[in-house]
C-alpha cells in the first residue's frame, strides 16, 4: 500500500465515522480512486498524477460537506503528512 493509498483510506474511513456509507458511494464518483474492498479499507490511488486524485477526493467531500470535512481530512491524514516531504503532500491538506 503506496502513501497516497493510505492517505485515501484514512480520509474515507474518517468521512465514513461521520456520515457513514455515503463516504464509500463519494469515494467511488471520484476518477483516479479504486476500491478494492470496502469492508477490508482496501483503497488503491490510480490513473495519473496521485496527488491530485487526492485532491479530488478531498474537494468531492468539501463539495458535498462543506469546510468542515476539508477539516477531518486534514486531520484524519496528519500524522502520515508529517512524514512526507512537503513536495509531495497534496495542495488541498496543507
């Protein structure tokens, strides 16, 4: 599992404490995001650039939620950021 994988997981797993299932079914409408399985939190990033399949996923949450879940996203992913050198953390968690 790549760091982009487990960013993703963290924050549809996060989302999904908060507004349960739906987090799933938002995760799916975003391109670039593959659920492997659902019940495991098995999520791979794919398709081009992963830092902005992150970033959709994100913006596809704030869209719907507002800036509160730009916020749980950020803090669900904190701790794996704070290992990433700043290049590589996508511009909607700084």
């Amino acid at each position: 599992m790549t760091t982009f994988d487990q960013i993703a997981t963290k924050i549809i797993k996060e989302q999904e404490l908060i507004i349960g299932p739906v987090a799933w079914e938002e995760a799916r409408r975003v391109p670039g995001v593959h659920i492997n399985d659902e019940r495991k939190g098995d999520v791979t990033v794919e398709n081009g650039d992963k830092k902005e399949v992150v970033n959709k996923l994100v913006h596809q949450y704030e869209r719907l939620f507002g800036r509160a879940s730009l916020e749980v996203c950020k803090s669900a992913v904190s701790s794996i950021l704070a290992g990433m050198p700043q290049a590589d953390v996508p511009s909607s968690l700084i």
